[in-house]
C-alpha cells in the first residue's frame, strides 16, 4: 500500500478547545484511516512551519483523499497538505521509465 506524509495545523480556536480539553489526536487519526482500510505509521506535533506531522498508508490515493478531505472538512486545521511517497524501487523504476520519455527542454 502507498505510504503518505501529510503535514497540518491547527486553527487558534482548535489550539484553545484542546488547552482546556486535552485529547490524544494520534487516536482519532487512527480511526480516521483504519476506516479506509489503511494504517496510521506514525503522528507527531512539532515546532515550525507545521503543528504536526502524520505518516499513514491508504489502499489508494481515492481512499487517503477522502481521509484528507473528511479531516479539512471538519474545520479545526488551518492547513493540510500530503503528499505520497516513493520507495526507493519506485523511484528507481521512475528514473528507469524517465529515460524513455524522450523529454526535449523548451527552444532545444
């Protein structure tokens, strides 16, 4: 199954309910994408550009879309953004299949 790192944060208000409710959000975003039929790897806060960080694995791009969708839908993030990853074989069979595209730079 495809691996995904998504990276997210919090609106203010959500950072308010929390502070006075404390919850274990690691839980819900397991539940999320057992939903679909994938697995949570991983669910980390963090300082930076981002408030946390998750590391999931979906059946299929559809299936981590709705995932994703459902979570923005629920308006407690002020941003969230994923992206798939690659194995190293993958990568390698890219660059493999690159080699055959025939990619010409613009005005060559």
């Amino acid at each position: 199954m495809p691996l995904y790192l998504s990276k997210f944060s919090y609106t203010p208000e959500t950072w308010a309910r929390m502070i006075r409710n404390p919850e274990d959000r690691g839980k819900a975003a397991q539940e999320y994408i057992e939903s679909v039929g994938g697995k949570l790897h991983g669910f980390w806060y963090a300082f930076g550009s981002h408030d946390g960080y998750n590391l999931w694995e979906a059946p299929d791009n559809v299936s981590m879309a709705a995932v994703a969708v459902a979570i923005a839908g629920g308006g407690a993030l002020s941003s969230l953004e994923t992206t798939v990853l690659l194995s190293v074989d993958e990568t390698m069979s890219a660059l493999r299949m690159a080699a055959e595209v025939g990619y010409r730079a613009p005005g060559a």
